[in-house]
C-alpha cells in the first residue's frame, strides 16, 4: 500500500510574499505565460506593451504627441512628452501595488490599464529597471533590481516634460530570450492607426498615421476588395468595413488603443450589426454567416474602465461603455455595449448605403453566392458525416478531453487550464496511440488522421465537403457554424520529423488557411515540435531538436556517448513523450500578417511545381546525411 506522507499544517505554512516576490512566482497571472520571445503573445512583448500603454493613455488625455521606443538587445527604453509621474510618487507607481491615477476618471478617462499592476510587473520581471519623470524643470528618479529599490532621488533637469522608462527582462524568466522586432513593429503600427496624429519612433524609424482605421485595413489588405472601404466614425468609436472573395472573415478589434486578439464583447456587438443592417437594407431573410462571408474591417471602440478577460487585456469582457458604483449600492451605467455599437451600425452603414448605391448590388452579389455555396455545402457534408457515423469511424477519430475552451466546465481552481486546451493531430495509429496515453486527458485531445488529407488547394470547395476526414476534423473544432465556438485554445499539428509527416503538416495548414484563416491570425494554430536526437551515457540522457544541439550534447556528455536518431512520433517511448507535450513542449506559431496573400501563399508551396519552389526547397533541404553526421 502507498505510504501516505503527512505534512504539519500550522502557523509556519502560511506565507506573507512581498509584491516583487509574488510577481515573480505567479508571473502568468500578471502577463499570461513567459516565453522567450518567439511567439506574438510571449510575456516580453507584454511587459514592452504595459509601458508603451501608459505613454498612449496621456496622449489620449492630450498630453505629448511623440512616443520614443527603442530596443536595443534585450533592453526597451520608451520616453513620452506627456505629464510625468508626480514627482513625490515615482517610487510608488512603480512599486506598490494597486497604486495608480487610473482608478478615477477625472485623470485618465478611457485608458487600457485600470487595476494599478502593469508597470509595477515590469518593474519585478526586469534585472534592471530604471524610471525617471521630468516635471518642471526637475526630474524623480528611481532604479530597481526585480522589484527591489537601489536608488531613488530628484534633481535639477533641463528635460521636456513626460516621462522615461528602461527595463532589461530577467533571463531567470525569460529564458534566453529575443525581441522579434517584426512583432514589435505590429504592435507599433497599430498603436499608429489607432491614435491618429500620434507620432511612435522605433528605433528612429517614425510610425503616423493620418486616417487611423482606414489606414490599417488599406495596408493590411491582401486581396483587392469588391468594392471601397467604408469608413465611419463617430464619439468612440470607428469603423471599417468591406468584401473580399477569401472565406470566413477578418476583422481586426481594438478597444482604448488595445489590439483585443480574441475579440470579445465588442466583437460580437459587430457581427451583429453588420448582419441585422444588411438584413434590413435588403429586406430579406439572409442568413448572418451568408452575410458576413468574406468581410473585411475593423473596430475600434472607446469605453471607460474596460473589464478584460486575463491581464494580457486580449480579449473584451465588458457589457457596459461605462458602470461605476455612485453611492452605497447604486451603480451608474451607460449603455450597453451591443446596443452601443448596434445602434451606430445601424444608423450610419444603412446611410452610407442609401448614399452609394453603387456598391449595393456588388454586396448582394455576395451575398446571394456566400447563400448558395453554403447550402449546397451543408448537404454535402452532412451526408458525410452520416456516412462516417454508419461506418463507425466518427467516435474513433477523436480521443476528446475532459474541458473545452468556450465552455465554463472548468472546475474552481482550474480556471488557468482554459488556455491549454489543446487538440493534436496526428497521423496513424502508433503515434496517436503514444500521445494519447500520456496527454492530460483534462485539456488535451487527441485527432487521428488516417494518411495524407487532400491538397484543398487544388480542389473545389464542393470536393472538400465530402470528403470524410476533413469533415469529421471540422466537427471536432467544432467551427462548423462559427469560429467563436472554436473547442481548444490550441490546435496542434504534430506530425512525423520526415517526408511524408512534412507533406501532411503542409496539406493540414493548407486546409486551415484557406477556409479558416481567421484561427491562424488569432495565434490559435501551431506545430509540436519533437527532437529528432536522444544523446545519452549513463550518467545523463539529453533530447535534441536539431544537429547543432546534437553536437553539443555529444561534447558535453563527452564519453560512452550513444545517440538515437527518432525518424517517427511512433519511434518515442510513451514515458519520453509525456515531457514533450507538458508544460515544456516546444511548439512553433503558425504565422499569417494581414498583409500576406494567403492566395500567394498556398500557390507557392501547393500549387503547381515552379522553377522557384524547386530552387527554395533546394536552398533549405537538409539531407539525411548532414543530420547523421556528428560534429564532435
């Protein structure tokens, strides 16, 4: 029988952490996970975001009209030309807690960050943090270690009013790691459109823009519409709107100069509108999704104190535009955001329409297509399905897991799982057999697909429908009717490290990106990667993603080195392959910027061969020589 081990519960179990400290150990409740900066939603992106945010909030309250940002290594210098901290109260904005101008409207009206934290979760994740404030001719200055004080002072200064800040990330954190300026010029960029006559230098290259929304779909588009942009505005809030022949749709969502990723309240507000305006233009029963098939755009809404799910501020949980408590247990409310952003919709886009006839029946054109591709593609696939069903293969494809990502099964305590539901899929039995003994069947499923899928890319959407495996894959997401209903944070694809694991990698993402790239812009779709070396002696055992990290293994363990090449998910022990899908797994984003033509895209790399395709896989091929070869 298991030995029990007790332990003492008494006074000395309970701990007191300092601010700094707790910071630090539960990082992921103050930026979402850490990361080492390869992905868009890493925690150094996040600590850059928590200062550039402060610098925008004085813009937006009229104070400063350039934000300087540079990145240097892995250090971020960001000076504004707003206010500047109060001089007597540098050291605990940056320090204390739930301390902050933002908890009252009177000083900052509709700003990102709200609850007194962001700033002071820099300060405790950064080696090095250095804050000084420039207030009429004198200057409040304070330097930190990890949250803790090393100097502080104020002195005479010739400097410009605002405020600048330095910090240098803890690689005790943030494990080796980069800033991607490519993520980091996004981020830049739409601070730019958002914030029109604001000036952001990035390493002294000048981002402005003169049309805010406008500008960012113009850019950003990667298909010529079917008709022009329309463009709305009105007291906050701002719209952008058009087609496009690509599937599902594309709409980009900010809420106070917040790019919100995973959309939110705002969002569905949107949706909404957009399809009850153009149900109503027409006069006709036209199905939402019919409607919104291949629409374009953004919104951008102004609201105070936004409530946002996660402190990573991704996606919008608010109801209200505003709801604050006046006096004892009454609240004060402004109006719903739905009805906010419906009513707006409703009044402005029907006007527009009215005043540009032109565009009307190139929108029901559209719209009428999106109808009769849709009915015939429902009929297509639900004979499919029907069919698997006899054929017992539907239940067999998928090892389901416990709690999914749109649903509030979580039990209390697991709330923090929500983001690491995830789906793997995989081909054959072996290797979806080896992941599904050893994943956590709470949050991890398992999809098994059975040899190649088809090239979508060549085919017809009608030909796509039916066929079974594709269908049955769609089922599982559960994206059948709309992405929203999406079943798993992350989707998975984790295939053999040869040919054919490599071209059925290809034919999966090729499915997403043409019919569902609005999973892939919203960083919901990556690749597991797996090591393709166990290098070990008796002592110590090692896995090893690619030949350089091979050979330094090889000198390390130094004697009785034997090494194992893995050709196959299959080839990795079930006990090995549990530390590859934990919290530790290496997984690679799948990246699309708005601005890639996903039509350019799939062309290259699945369509017919070229002479260009031919010289790219010729310039990047490793053969299987230079992975065997050891370099000691």
């Amino acid at each position: 029988m298991e030995e029990i081990i007790k332990h003492n519960y008494d006074d000395d179990a309970i701990q007191t952490l300092e601010w700094n400290e707790h910071i630090r150990r539960r990082a992921g409740m103050y930026i979402g996970r850490l990361g080492n900066g390869d992905r868009q939603g890493d925690g150094i992106y996040v600590l850059l975001k928590e200062i550039i945010d402060n610098s925008i909030d004085e813009y937006s309250m009229g104070y400063g009209k350039k934000i300087d940002i540079t990145i240097e290594d892995k250090t971020v210098t960001v000076r504004d030309y707003g206010r500047g901290i109060p001089l007597g109260k540098v050291v605990d904005a940056t320090s204390k807690l739930n301390t902050g101008a933002k908890f009252d409207d009177a000083n900052f009206k509709k700003s990102v960050g709200m609850n007194g934290v962001g700033t002071k979760a820099v300060n405790a994740m950064s080696i090095d943090f250095y804050v000084a404030s420039y207030r009429e001719g004198q200057c409040s200055y304070a330097r930190f270690s990890r949250g803790e004080l090393l100097e502080s002072d104020i002195v005479p200064s010739n400097e410009k009013n605002g405020t600048f800040i330095r910090f240098t990330p803890d690689e005790d954190l943030f494990n080796d790691y980069s800033f991607h300026m490519e993520f980091v010029e996004s981020l830049v960029k739409n601070y730019s459109y958002l914030k029109k006559g604001l000036t952001l230098n990035l390493n002294g290259v000048a981002y402005k823009s003169e049309n805010g929304l406008l500008d960012l779909v113009t850019e950003n588009m990667s298909e010529t519409p079917l008709y022009p942009l329309i463009h709305l505005e009105g007291e906050d809030i701002e719209i952008v709107l058009t087609h496009g022949n690509s599937y599902g749709e594309n709409i980009a969502t900010f809420v106070n100069g917040q790019n919100t990723r995973d959309g939110g309240t705002h969002l569905a507000a949107y949706r909404e509108a957009i399809a009850k305006t153009f149900k109503d233009f027409f006069k006709k029963d036209y199905k939402p999704e019919d409607i919104r098939q291949g629409v374009v755009g953004a919104i951008s809404i102004q609201i105070q104190e936004p409530i946002f799910e996660g402190q990573t501020k991704t996606k919008l949980g608010s109801t209200y535009m505003w709801e604050k408590q006046v006096k004892g247990h009454d609240v004060d409310r402004g109006p719903t955001i739905r009805t906010f952003v419906n009513d707006f919709v409703t009044k402005y886009l029907n006007d527009y329409l009215h005043m540009h006839m032109d565009i009307v029946p190139i929108i029901e054109e559209k719209i009428k297509a999106s109808q009769a591709e849709r009915e015939e593609i429902a009929g297509v696939q639900k004979k499919s399905r029907e069919r698997a069903k006899k054929t017992a293969v539907y239940n067999r494809k998928l090892r389901d897991c416990r709690y999914h990502f749109n649903d509030n099964k979580f039990p209390k305590g697991m709330e923090d799982q929500r983001e690491k539901t995830s789906i793997f899929i995989t081909e054959g039995d072996s290797a979806s057999g080896t992941i599904t003994k050893v994943r956590d069947a709470n949050n991890q499923a398992v999809f098994s697909l059975r040899g190649k899928p088809m090239n979508c890319f060549k085919e017809s959407r009608k030909k796509v429908a039916e066929n079974e495996e594709l269908n049955l894959l769609i089922n599982a997401l559960g994206v059948e009717e709309d992405l929203d209903n999406l079943r798993y944070n992350n989707i998975i694809v984790a295939t053999d490290a040869d040919d054919d694991g490599m071209h059925i990698r290809m034919l999966v993402l090729t499915f997403i990106m043409k019919y569902y790239p609005e999973l892939i812009r919203r960083g919901h779709v990556f690749i597991l990667q797996t090591p393709l070396f166990r290098v070990g002696n008796k002592k110590e055992r090692r896995y090893c993603y690619t030949p350089e990290e091979r050979d330094k293994a090889v000198k390390a363990l130094k004697t009785g080195v034997e090494i194992t090449r893995f050709k196959g998910l299959g080839e990795i022990s079930s006990d090995e392959f549990q530390g590859f899908i934990g919290e530790k797994m290496r997984l690679d984003t799948v990246k699309l910027s708005d601005e890639e033509s996903i039509q350019t895209i799939m062309e290259f790399y699945m369509g017919i061969n070229t002479y260009e395709r031919q010289h790219f896989i010729m310039d990047n091929l490793r053969s299987e020589k230079e992975l065997e070869d050891v370099n000691i």
